[in-house]
C-alpha cells in the first residue's frame, strides 16, 4: 500500500518533515500553488514526481500578490478536492499555511528583481512579482528543495523567480512545465471557473490570437507591431477588454522591435470581470521560426 500523503499547515513542521527526508538522502521537488488545482497543477507535480524522490505540494493564496480590488477574497478555494488530487497522484506533503503563519507585522524585508518585471504583468500588477518573490523565497527557504517547478503559463513569473533563485543562491533547480490547455486552446486556469457559458466560449479567442501572430511569424512576418496588432484583432473578435498585447525578448522580458532569438508573445486582457493571461514562445531565426517552450537562461549556479 502506498503511504498517505502527509499534510501540514506549519512551516516549522514542513521543514522538519523535508529535513527528515533529506536526511535519509531523498532528492526533494516542490510546487507552490494558489489551490484551485486543474491539469496545469497537476502535470507540474507529474514533473516533480517523475524527478524527486519526495514531493511536496503547497497551497497558499498569498495576499501581498494580490493589488487593491484584485480577486484575493473571491479566489477559488477548492481544498478538499485539491488535497484528494494530490494524494491520487502520489504527492509526498501537502502543506498549507496559514497567511498568519508566513506573515507577521514585525516584517520588514522584501525581494525585488530589477528591470524583468517593468513590462507585462509587473506593468499591468505594481507590487504583484515583489508579492510572488517574497512568498516563493519564503516556501523556498522553508522546504529547501533540489527542483521546484513553474508553469510557462505565467512566463514573466517563472523567469523572475529563476533570476532571484539565482541571484540569491538559492540551492535549487528550476524546472519549467508547458502551459496545459482545454481542447479548445484556452490555457487552463483557476480562474477559469469564473467564466459565465458566454465568456468561457469566447475565452480561446486570446490564444487564437496569439497564434495566429505566431503564424505570422512562421511566414516571416517580424515587425512587432504587425504582430501585436494580430493579436489585439483575435482579443477583440472574443470581446477581451486588453490589458496588454508585448512582443518581449524571452529572457529580458523587454520590449522589442523585431521578432528574433527567444521571443515572447504575451498576452493579457478581461473577460467580463476575470483577468485572463496566455503567451506563445517562439525561437525566431531569420529564416524560419517555430514555437517553443520558453527557455531558461543558466543563470542558476547550482546545476544538480
Ligand atoms: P497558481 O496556482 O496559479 O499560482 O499556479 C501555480 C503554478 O502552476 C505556477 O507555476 C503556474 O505557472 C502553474 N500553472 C498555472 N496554470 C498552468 C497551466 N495551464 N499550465 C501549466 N502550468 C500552469
């Protein structure tokens, strides 16, 4: 019989549960989550599961990534059935901390990185990636994993924590996971279950979009603002209210003129009231051209 997963909602027993495990010389994977799982959760853990010896999964809906009337309060918390996943999935821990377990009034520091947040998300969201760094450093230092493990759904996220990671010496290796889709193309979210029937079938218009620049693109068409304007035309076929439409550099996460190298296609808008996100990677040459998954840079000093 297959151990049950453990569960937790203190960081100190967290960390000594994995300092447990480390101990009996097991590789340890983690992926931070806000709960509200689906199939894009899941296939990140299927990577850690499939890489680490132990896995632990966390649940947090962190309030200091949330600004002033985002969805904090409304955000979808599906704990039960998120712990029954896990555990059919063969999940090692679950832990869940409590905001005031993580958080105290005494606290003074935060983590910043530089010049990779002023465009997208980190435009569109002040404060939003100083939120995700500070509780991914937090769960880092808590259950010191070797490989943790990110979605490129949120790109610009992902690279940003892989810079602080490496920046900070963090020991560990990140690992990316492909954007799980819905069969129509919507990249899966927990928001998604905000949609109304109307919404949710409009919804895929914003991937439509993004692929169709990326076709354009595979045609030889590079002028960044041709593409973003495919883009915008695909949004505003579903009704998206465009929050913004880049083509980035896929490491700086700058804006750039000409599609060429690792270049991001990013996308962000509203449907009715739910914030949506989605982006293509592509490796552009000047000849041809064809969608990827976003690749680190080494940045990270520990290579396990
Ligand atoms: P969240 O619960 O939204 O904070 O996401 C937790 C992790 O899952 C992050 O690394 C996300 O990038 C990743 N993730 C969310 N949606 C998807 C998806 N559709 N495909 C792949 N990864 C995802």
């Amino acid at each position: 019989m297959t151990p049950r997963m453990k569960k937790t909602t203190s960081p100190a027993e967290a960390g000594q549960i994995l300092s447990a495990v480390r101990r009996k010389g097991l590789s340890t994977g983690f992926v931070p989550t806000m709960g509200g799982l689906h199939e894009g959760h899941l296939s990140l853990v299927r990577m850690s599961l499939a890489r680490s010896d132990y896995t632990v999964v966390s649940i947090f809906v962190n309030p200091k990534q949330f600004g002033e009337g985002e969805d904090f309060d409304r955000y979808p918390r599906a704990a039960e059935r998120d712990s029954e996943l896990l555990e059919e999935l063969g999940c090692d821990l679950l832990f869940v901390p409590a905001a005031g377990s993580l958080y105290s009034d005494a606290d003074r520091t935060s983590v910043s990185v530089s010049s990779l947040g002023d465009h997208l998300c980190g435009a569109a969201r002040p404060g939003h990636f100083d939120g995700v760094l500070l509780v991914v450093a937090k769960l880092l230092n808590i259950t010191r994993p070797d490989h943790a493990f990110f979605g490129q759904k949120d790109a610009q996220q992902a690279v940003i924590i892989q810079r602080m990671a490496a920046d900070l010496d963090f020991p560990v290796r990140i690992f990316l996971g492909p954007t799980v889709r819905e069969e129509d193309g919507l990249a899966m979210s927990s928001r998604n279950r905000y949609l109304s029937a109307a919404e949710r079938a409009a919804a895929p218009k914003m991937r439509a979009g993004l692929l169709a620049a990326a076709e354009a693109i595979e045609k030889g068409e590079r002028d960044a603002s041709a593409l973003k304007k495919i883009v915008i035309a695909g949004m505003a076929a579903g009704g998206f209210e465009i929050d913004y439409v880049e083509v980035v550099d896929g490491r700086t996460m700058q804006p750039i003129a000409e599609a060429s190298g690792t270049v991001l296609l990013a996308a962000a808008g509203k449907m009715g009231s739910t914030r949506m996100i989605d982006n293509i990677a592509m490796k552009v040459g000047p000849e041809g051209a064809g969608e990827t998954l976003l690749e680190f840079p080494g940045w990270s000093r520990y290579e396990r």
